[in-house]
C-alpha cells in the first residue's frame, strides 16, 4: 500500500508523528486508496517557516512571471483531466463526468489568476497639498494558509492557491482527510510548473489538529477556508487572536423561488441538476423549492420524474448518474433529516432509503419531500445530501419571507416571467448570489461569496479575490 508524504520546503517529508491514515473509496469502503499521513504540529510549523522565507523572493518575482507559472499549472491542469479526475471520482465518489469537468474547471479559474497577476494595480489620488502625489500601492499579504473541503476537492484548493501566488503570497496547503490524494496530485502538477521551494507546502493531518494549528500561527497573515460554518467559526476566533485576516465560504441553505415560471419543464431541469449535483454536497446546491400554489403539483411532477432518472452508483461507471456520499455520517445526516421531515409531516415522494443493493458505498436515493414545513430543520438547515423539500406559497412576500428565515446567506434562484417579481426577489433576498431564471451555478471568473453564516470576508472568484489577498501601503510623495 503506497505511503504518501507531506510536501514541504520543496521536498517530500514524512511526517513527524510517523503516523499514517488510510484513504477509502466512499462507493466501495471496503479499498483503501493509500495511506496518508496524520501530521502534528511541528510539520506545520515546519510548513510556515519554509513559507515565511520563501515569502521574500517569491513576492519580488514580478506579477507576470508569476503569472506565467500559473499558466503552466493550468495547462497541466487540462492534459491530466482524465487521470486526476480519475482520482477525484476515486476517493470522492462524484461521477467521472463531474470530476473532469472540476478539473476543467480548477484550469479556467488559475488561467484568470494567472492574468491577474498583472492587473494588482492600486490608485493615484489627487493631495491636497501641491506637490504632493499620492499613491495607494497593493502588497502581497505574506503567508497564507489554505484549508479545504472534501467535496471540490480540486477546485477549491486551486481558488484559494492560485490567486494567493498571484498576489504574491506563499501558501500552507490542508487538504480535507477525506481527500489527500487529490492534494498530492495537484502538488506534482505545480511542482512540474516550476514552484520554488517553500512557495507552497502541503500538511495533510486532521482539522483539529493541523487545521487548528494553521489558525492559531501568528505567523500565518491570512487564513482561507471553505467548509462548514461551526468550523468557520473556530478558525474566526482562532485567526482573531492575532488579528489574521480570514476568508471564510461556509454553508448554505438554497432556495429555488417558482412563480409564474416562463417554462416549468426548464426550470425543473435547473433545480435537478442544481440540486443534485455532487449528490447534493455543495454549497451552493438547491436545497429546497418555494412555489407558488397554482404551480406546485405540475412542477413536483416534473421534478420526481426527472429525479427518478438518477442512476446512482460508482462515479466510474459511465452509466451513473449520482454517486454515492463521502461518509457514513454524511448518511446518517441525510437519514435523520429526512426522518424528522416524515414525523412533522412531509411526504416522500421518491427515495427516502439507503442503496443496501448496491453494496456497502454510501449511497442514498435522491430524494424529494412534499408538505414540508417551512419552519423545520429540513427547511431551514443545510442537509448536504441529495433530499430536495418542496414548498408551496401563496405569494411572492411569503417567498421571500420563507427564503430569508435560515441563518444563511449564499444562493439563492427565482424562475419567473414577471419582471417585478425577479427585480423584488433579487433586491430582498439576503444572499451573496442571485439567480434569475437559471438554477445555483457560479463562473470562473465572477466574484463568489455569502452573507449571513455563509462567509465572512472577501468574495473568492474573480478579481475580488484580490482584497484578501493583497494589503494596502500608501506613499506620499513631495516632488521637489
Ligand atoms: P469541516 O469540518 O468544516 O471541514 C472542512 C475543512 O476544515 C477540512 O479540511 C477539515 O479537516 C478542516 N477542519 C476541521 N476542523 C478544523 C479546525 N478546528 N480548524 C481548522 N480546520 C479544521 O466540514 P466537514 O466535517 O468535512 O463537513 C461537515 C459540514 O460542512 C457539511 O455537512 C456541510 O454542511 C459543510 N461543508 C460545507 C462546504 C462548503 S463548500 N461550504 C464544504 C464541505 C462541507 P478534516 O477533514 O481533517 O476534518
């Protein structure tokens, strides 16, 4: 069984607790996919001191040189779609059609960094003194730590490394336990771009161990994280002990809005697909659907025919649809939610089980719930798993009353002809991103965030980006 190691100060180190994790296969428990290891503390701090004194160089290299490193990683990114997405599917479970196309992804995203390390311009200010010029120039921050989730596991950490060398920065990269063989891979990919010793380091090891660790560095200027909110939290407070600056996408509670729809066959397609996708484990995943009482039944037709589609099973074979979840607990969860949503009185229309006929992967059939109250956990908590609740509304207000009454803030799509009721829901409507007419898909190069419990801090796609990345320094200059 092959043994990987961290990656740090340009080499491949064994970790210091001498202790390795096993990897599994979440469609197939029972293959171990490598081992792992299970880093302490002192391979991190080993991590941010080889950031730290690559941070000096690194930061003179110019934008565009930089940027060009950038643009070989995402070539590399493109010609190893297949064997990485391979690996992606392996130990995440996604559908093959879905990793590559994450992968694909992850290349579009560091080729847009890769041009914005020559757009870090900062402003001329006219003074008030005459003579005087004044210039507001943008810094790299310094040392970056980048913790990531298991479910985007290639993109996620390629939106937060790549903009972070583009401004400049030098990284400390955890990947999820879930998923360190992805991590491994994209470290040989930037290591064939041409990385400098030290620009970024891999530490793989639990959250609350290595992940904790990270945050609480005071050599550490900034923290990216993507997750779930209760650690987001963690790592706010930890970082605020010594002021480090954070970047925080968190969970999300999405709503899908129908009324008046221009077509209720496409907008059932929307939500299929924004729903399900990833078996239900992304942020931005609609999860649940508020419709108006006259378009209620023909939309939940609609939509329990098209989720009766979904072929689950292994994300390798080409016939799958959906794969299964990445743990057990992650079952579990969906198991409870969908029991407490039965015993306050929903109604499972399709799914509702566990997949035992497909063997011991964790598998659960998509599910869809009618008569769901608006006021309970399944309505109003992230279940991130593949459950969809159905909602009906007699009014746009009440809608939008019912969207807003979670503690989180991310996305949100309304499918209506009604211009009023579009510009209504899209001004009300306490999320970071809106969609109208189409279901909860992000591009490569538009800026990406929440509000509310679903992130804190500056938005990550996109030139935005740049407002965690970099700091400012003003320079007052007397011309003689
Ligand atoms: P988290 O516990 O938030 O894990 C995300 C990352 O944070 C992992 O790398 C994790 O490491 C690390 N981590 C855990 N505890 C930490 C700590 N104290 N300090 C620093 N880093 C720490 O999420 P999860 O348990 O994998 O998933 C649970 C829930 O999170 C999901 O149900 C979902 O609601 C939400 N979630 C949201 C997202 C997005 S995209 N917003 C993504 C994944 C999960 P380990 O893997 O080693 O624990």
């Amino acid at each position: 069984m092959e043994q990987y190691r961290n990656y740090i100060n340009g080499k491949w180190r064994t970790p210091s607790t001498g202790v390795y994790v096993p990897n599994i296969n979440p469609a197939d428990p029972d293959e171990v996919l490598g081992m792992f290891p299970q880093s302490g503390g002192i391979d991190v701090d080993q991590a941010i001191s080889a950031a730290l004194a690559a941070s000096c160089e690194w930061q003179r290299v110019p934008g565009p040189e930089r940027g060009k490193l950038l643009l070989r990683f995402a070539d590399l990114l493109d010609q190893h779609a297949a064997p990485l997405g391979k690996i992606l599917t392996k130990e995440q479970g996604k559908v093959l059609k879905e990793s590559a196309g994450e992968v694909k992804r992850a290349a579009v995203e560091a080729r847009f960094m890769a041009g914005e390390a020559s757009r870090l311009s900062g402003e001329t200010l006219p003074s008030e003194v005459q003579g005087v010029w004044v210039q507001v120039i943008r810094e790299s921050l310094g040392v970056i730590g980048a913790i990531s989730p298991w479910n985007f596991p290639v993109v996620t950490p390629v939106r937060k490394i790549a903009p972070a060398l583009a401004c400049g920065n030098t990284v400390v990269f955890k990947p999820a336990s879930d998923t360190p063989w992805t991590a491994v891979y994209l470290m040989e990919l930037l290591i064939e771009a041409g990385l400098p010793p030290g620009v970024v380091n891999l530490v793989m090891g639990s959250g609350s161990v290595v992940g904790q660790h990270l945050s609480e560095s005071s050599a550490v200027n900034g923290i990216t994280f993507t997750g779930s909110t209760a650690t987001g939290r963690r790592i706010y407070t930890a970082a605020a002990q010594h002021l480090g600056r954070v970047q925080l996408e968190l969970g999300g509670k999405n709503a899908a809005v129908v009324m008046d729809a221009p077509n209720l066959e496409e907008a059932a397609k929307e939500i299929v697909a924004a729903a399900f996708a990833a078996s239900g484990q992304r942020c931005t995943a609609i999860s649940r659907v508020i419709v108006s009482k006259a378009e209620a039944g023909r939309l939940t037709d609609i939509i329990v025919e098209l989720v009766r589609q979904i072929k689950v099973g292994d994300g390798l074979s080409s016939d799958t649809t959906m794969g299964p979840l990445i743990s057990h607990a992650r079952l579990e969860t969906a198991e409870e939610f969908v029991r407490n949503a039965e015993n306050s009185g929903a109604r499972i229309l399709t799914g509702g089980k566990r997949l035992t006929e497909l063997g011991k992967g964790f598998f659960y059939a998509p599910t869809v719930l009618r008569g769901v109250k608006p006021d309970s956990p399944v309505a109003r908590e992230e279940i991130f798993g593949p459950v969809l609740p159905i909602i009906s509304v007699e009014s746009i207000e009440e809608a939008v009353t019912i969207c807003n009454d979670t503690s989180y803030g991310l996305a949100a799509s309304v499918f209506t002809r009604d211009i009023d009721k579009a510009m209504e829901f899209a001004g009300e409507i306490q999320a970071g991103m809106i969609h109208l007419n189409h279901g909860t898909a992000s591009q490569a190069h538009v800026p990406f965030g929440g509000v509310k419990a679903s992130g804190q801090g500056a938005f990550s796609i996109g030139s935005t980006a740049k407002d965690f990345y970099m700091t400012n320094k003003v320079i007052y200059l007397r011309v003689s």
